[in-house]
C-alpha cells in the first residue's frame, strides 16, 4: 500500500475547538474584504498554461522573469508533488530534511525514490548542518528537499547555507528543491526566492500560508525555463488547466497584497509576543523565541505530547500539533494564526493543561511512608 500522509488526514479530521493553536496558516481572509467586483470576473478565459497576468503579477511578486513561473491550482501541496515527479525517476536518491513536513515524505515514496535524510537539530536550532548533508551526497543523489521557513520550526535558512547546498547538488548533478510557503510571511523582510541563486534550485509557494487566502489554492513553481517547460507538460495529464475564475481572483489578491499583509502581519506580531512571553513562564517547555514564520516547535521536557493533545481538546477546547506528525514525538507544533484574543486564550489553557499533566505526574509518583498510612 502506498505510504499516505497521516498528518493531512488528521489535520482534515480533528474535533473543531474554540481556541486553535495547531492552524499554521493565517486566519482566512473573509471574501467580503477582498475587494472584488463581479465585473473583474470570468468563467472563462485563455489559461491553458496559466492565466497571463497571473503569471505576471507571481513573477513580480518573487522578482523572477514570468518564464521561471508556473501556475498551480492546487497550492503547495500539488506544486510539490508536480515538482518532484519532474525531478525524480524511480529508485533515485532524494535527500529530505529531518524533521520535515510529512507530505514531502509522502509524495517522495509514492514515486518510488531511494529517501535518505539529513538532520536538522533542535539542539542546533534546526540548522542545516552542511557536513552532515554531504556525507549523505552521492552520484545518485538526484534531489535534495527542505523548507525554508523550516516547517515545523520556522528557522531561516540562511543565504549562505543555500548557495553551499546548491554546489554540491551541482557536483552531482542534482537539483534542490525549497519549499518556501512560509518564506512569505516575512513580507517586506523576506530575503529574495532561492531560485534566484542558481538553476540547481526549484522553488515551490503559494497564497495559502501567509495571507489568509487557502480557499483560492493559489501555488506556484520557480525554476530554470527549461524544468518550468518540463513541469507544465507534466501538468497535462494532472490538470488540464486551472479555474479560470479562481486564477483572476488570485490577481487581484496578488494586486492588494500590502493591504493583507497588513492584517496578517499584525494578528502574529500580536500572537508572537504572547507566546514568547509564555515560554518564559515555563521550565517544562523547551523553547526559543521565535522571530519569523507563523509556528514555533518546542520540546515537553518531561510528559506526554500526545497526552497533551488529548487533553487541550478534550477538557481545554484547544489544540496544538503532536509532534509524532514532524518525528518528534516529543515536540508540539503551535500555530499563531488565529484571532490574537482567542489565541491568548489558548495559550493560557495549554499552560493549564501542562500544570495538571504534572500534576499528574506527581500524584502518580507519590507513595505512601509508613508514618503516612
């Protein structure tokens, strides 16, 4: 049986709760604020490879040529996997960050590649630990895979890191794939798209993360113009072609994307600080501040995550990420993208959760003396 990605059936199937701290994706947008008139709007139009001023306003957006860009309806998720079956033949070696999203593992089994990880630590910050990487490098090695934000973490890949990965995939003639969904929500701080480093690099993104705009499922793929062709021929017998309504709906996104940056940019600056000063409250959670992206990743130092998940949604109406889903059976993953008040609410019933699991705890290890009988 082919390998199925657990934590998207769980994400799809978990109880609702009041107070969500497992979205790593900003509260959705409501259409109403998206300022659209019905006039703008077709049914149907010339897309067949991508609707032109899509293309276009993508290409602005990542400071790319518009040939390096191709359209893809079914955000992130579908560019990674058009991505990867272009890249990869059976049996080849693909290189994949550990931890990583769960989903790229997925997609690289079920072309039936050879996976081979490279750590990325949380003892080191999940750098990229480049002489780690290499020893794991050989001829066949045909793909190497990582997220920048790292997804779970949200640690930025540096530049640096980037350009030295790209010379030992061009050693063997490899290419890197950077997923980098979450790179969109540094905004106006975001370093330039790894694409632009060199045509070993194969970048995947979308609307979805950063801006609150999942239902229009607008993904893209940068690449050298040649692997860009390569990738929109493969797409022939996955798509045919995009709705042609959605995609004009993504321009005009794309076209007020200052204005909804805005509010996503607030809602975490608020949420941020709130849990950064959280985990200064806390000796059972091992974590570091986090200065970008829209999650943070820390370790129980002693309990249970999936005891903790369990209870947030069963007792506390909340619920964060068990890290089982990331290789990490000792981490959650919160997400800081809901309403700031709710999210505020939430992160104080995760710390009542952790003070009764320690309790818990305590009344599970206390025996009776004999003076106590």
């Amino acid at each position: 049986m082919k390998r199925q990605s657990e934590f998207m059936h769980w994400a799809k199937t978990r109880p609702k709760v009041k107070y969500d701290l497992a979205l790593s994706g900003i509260l959705n947008l409501p259409f109403a604020e998206l300022d659209v008139k019905l006039n703008e709007l077709e049914l149907h139009g010339d897309n067949a490879y991508g609707y032109r001023p899509l293309v276009e306003a993508i290409a602005a957006h990542r400071h790319v040529a518009p040939e390096n860009v191709v359209t893809i309806s079914g955000g992130t998720s579908m560019a990674n996997h058009l991505a990867m079956a272009a890249l990869l033949e059976r049996e080849d070696d693909v290189l994949i960050e550990k931890p990583t999203y769960d989903p790229l593992l997925a997609i690289a089994e079920y072309l039936g590649a050879t996976i081979k990880r490279f750590p990325r630590r949380f003892e080191d910050g999940f750098k990229i630990d480049i002489v780690e990487l290499e020893k794991q490098i050989t001829p066949r090695t045909r793909l190497i895979v990582l997220t920048n934000l790292h997804n779970p973490s949200s640690e930025l890949v540096e530049e640096a890191t980037l350009r030295k990965i790209g010379e030992l995939a061009h050693d063997v003639g490899a290419r890197v794939l950077v997923d980098e969904v979450y790179l969109e929500v540094m905004f106006e701080n975001s370093p330039p798209s790894a694409v632009s480093l060199g045509p070993e690099f194969v970048v995947t993104s979308s609307l979805t993360k950063g801006y609150g705009l999942s239902g229009l499922r607008c993904g893209w793929i940068l690449a050298d113009p040649e692997v860009a062709k390569r990738i929109r021929r493969l797409d022939d017998i996955f798509a045919a072609s995009a709705p042609n309504v959605i995609e004009r709906l993504s321009v005009l996104a794309l076209n007020q994307l200052p204005k909804i940056a805005g509010r996503a940019k607030a809602m975490l600056e608020t949420n941020r600080k709130t849990l950064n000063n959280f985990f200064e409250t806390r000796g059972d959670l091992d974590a570091r501040s986090t200065k970008f992206g829209t999650t943070s990743f820390p370790r129980l130092s002693a309990g249970n995550a999936e005891k903790l998940s369990t209870l947030l949604i069963e007792k506390y109406e909340t619920a964060v990420v068990p890290g089982r889903f990331f290789e990490s059976p000792d981490h959650i993953r919160i997400g800081m993208c809901s309403d700031p008040t709710l999210f505020n609410a939430g992160v104080e019933r995760l710390g009542k959760a952790l003070d009764e699991l320690a309790r818990q705890k305590r009344t599970a290890g206390w025996r009776p003396t004999r003076r106590s009988r």
